[in-house]
C-alpha cells in the first residue's frame, strides 16, 4: 500500500506518519503509521510507561516479546504489555502498520529523532553510524524505553 498525502516524517530508515497525536485527547493515546523495509529491526527495547499495539497491514514479520518469536502478517494484531522487552523484523520486501501507545513516550522518542521526509516513500537506506546509535540510545533512555538487547538478525 503506498503512502497516502503527509505530513510524513523519516525515522532512521522508516516512513512515518502521526495520525492521532499523544496531545489531542487527554489520555495520550498515539496512532502512528510505519513504512518498513526489509530487514528493519530496532534494538531490543521496553516501554517503561506504557503498553504497545501494532496492527499489521502488509509484509511478514517476526517479532521478539519477552524469550518468544513469533511470524506474524497481515490483519495480525500484537499487543505489548509496558516492561516487556521486544522488537521486531520486517522479514518481507516492505511492511506496513501502524502502532498504537498509551503514554506520550514513544511519540516523543520518534519526534525528537526524526526529519521532515523529502518525498512521500522510504529514504535512501543508509546504515546508522555509531553517533547516531549512541543518540538513538541515550534519547529512548530519556523517553523511559531503554535499549537493553541489539535488533533481530
């Protein structure tokens, strides 16, 4: 599924789009569209403060909760209690959905790391440096998600 009109942000490697904001309700819920490719897999991480939802769309993916992998695929819906370790792997060409979180963290995270998307489809990959890696830790650090395990190989 392409992209439909913006404001589209680029995080890292990804496509996305914040359709409800933590600051338009007073319960902070965010509802934010990804675009992956194949391959994306963020560190291994837990949300201190708040539980996860991802509803897939498109692609395959393998997603870490806790000890257990599992595959998962379109219409898929994967809920992550806060203070489970987790990650996931877009094992498919492309991948598309979107995340639900019941606090502003993550939604802060993805804002204070992202840029203005140049074009409405995934960016040029690059491999992150060891600069931006040691940002990317310190800043979940900050945002109560902190890295404890590398991503999905």
């Amino acid at each position: 599924m392409a992209p439909g009109p913006g404001p589209y942000h680029w995080f890292l490697n990804t496509l996305v789009r914040v359709h409800v904001s933590c600051d338009e309700g007073t319960d902070n819920i965010s509802y934010i569209e990804h675009h992956v490719r194949q391959g994306e897999s963020p560190p291994l991480h837990i949300h201190e403060r708040e539980d996860e939802i991802f509803h897939l769309l498109a692609g395959s993916f393998t997603f870490r909760q806790g000890e257990t992998d599992v595959r998962k695929g379109p219409g898929d819906v994967i809920f992550i209690p806060k203070g489970t370790p987790h990650t996931f792997r877009c094992d498919s060409a492309t991948g598309h959905f979107f995340s639900i979180t019941t606090g502003r963290d993550f939604e802060l995270f993805l804002r204070a790391l992202w840029r203005p998307a140049e074009r409405g489809e995934l960016p040029t990959p690059a491999a992150p440096t060891p600069a931006q890696i040691d940002g990317l830790v310190k800043v979940a650090a900050v945002h109560h998600m902190p890295v404890v395990g590398p991503p999905l190989t």
